[in-house]
C-alpha cells in the first residue's frame, strides 16, 4: 500500500472538516498519507513508535490495523508484529489525533493472539 491513499479519518479522531457529502462522504475526514508519520503516544503516555503504514480490510473498506515503527520504550516482543518488525495495533485503539496519536494499547495477551 503506498503513502498517499486517500482514506478518511472521522472528526472525532481530529480530522478536519474538509471533505463534503457531495463526494460521496458522511463524515468530515482527513487523508492518510497526512495520518502517516506521526508518532504514536500511549494513554499511558509511552512514545510507542511512529505510524508507517495502515492496513485496510478491502471488502468493506474499514481500517483495520496501524503499522507502526517501534521506539525504544516498548518491548516489541509483548505485541503483534509484521514481519519487518513493524507493530500491528488495532485502528480501533485510537482515542485522538492532533500533533501525536494517542492509543489505548491492547493488553500483551489480546495483540497476541
């Protein structure tokens, strides 16, 4: 999947209200390739990685997983990975979208199974 896919992002993950229902939008959206990049925060307040990428359930269209590159305050070992190493968090788990990502980090044993 390259950098510049053009999904959206609902509002109330802070994207801004740019897209209108004329194209075939029902919620005000950001773009992904702006998504990508930004460092992602715990609740806990862990810098956690940086989103490199998305992965998108292409039946239905939803957002299924963020890959992020992985900082060297997290074990990697205690979650899903890809094979580059990238974590494989739920999209699910996001609470906000600003300057940062902030993400309610699934329990070791869930992002495991």
């Amino acid at each position: 999947m390259a950098n510049n896919i053009d999904y959206p992002i609902p509002l109330e993950l802070g994207g801004p209200p740019a897209l209108r229902k004329s194209e075939g939008y029902k919620m005000n959206a950001i773009r992904i390739n702006r998504f990508i990049g930004k460092p992602i925060m715990s609740t806990d307040g862990i810098l956690v990685g940086v989103i490199d990428n998305v992965v998108v359930d292409t039946r239905t269209g939803k957002l299924e997983y963020v890959l992020a590159k992985v900082s060297d305050q997290v074990d990697p070992k205690d979650y899903k990975t890809d094979p580059t190493g990238r974590l494989v968090l739920p999209f699910s788990g996001i609470q906000s979208v600003k300057n940062v990502v902030v993400m309610k980090m699934p329990e070791p044993e869930e992002s495991l199974e």
